[in-house]
C-alpha cells in the first residue's frame, strides 16, 4: 500500500467527519453542534468528489450545509429571543 497524497486527504476527511460527528453529539452548545454538523457534511462532500460523485457531492452542500443548517440556525435564533425575553420577565 502506498501513502499518497489521495490516500492522506482521504484519511484526513474520513477522520475529520468521525470526530465532527460525534461532537455534534457530544457537545452541549447548540449552536456549535450546527456548526459541527456543518463541518461533517463539508467533509462527506470532499469524500463524495474524491469517489468521483460530483453531483451528490455539490447536492450534499447545497441541500445538507445551505438548508438544513440554515434552517437550524434560524430556528434557534428565533427561539433564543422568546427565551431570553421570557427570563427578563
């Protein structure tokens, strides 16, 4: 087997979307754990362009990184004003 330069970013990505993930899970910050999130479908995608899957790739970001964690982001920023007007109560 040898160590090339696909070889190393492909281990590179796989063990930064192994880690990411389970930050997500592990983390107690909401918002960091989307960022997290975010970071595990960046890293699935750079796998899914090096199998030669551009599509899937360019539709992992644009559907998982450009909705989903855009939609989670809005969703707790609209909730954390009701929080924190609640607490001021």
């Amino acid at each position: 087997m040898t160590w090339d330069w696909e070889m190393f970013i492909f281990l590179l990505m796989a063990f930064l979307a192994l880690v990411s993930a389970l930050l997500v899970v592990r983390n107690k910050d909401v918002v960091h754990s989307v960022v997290w999130l975010a970071t595990c479908f960046i890293a699935v995608a750079v796998l899914f362009v090096m199998l030669s899957a551009e599509f899937v790739a360019i539709i992992q970001i644009i559907v998982y990184v450009g909705a989903v964690v855009v939609v989670i982001l809005f969703g707790i920023m609209l909730t954390r004003k009701e929080i924190m007007e609640s607490e001021k109560r």
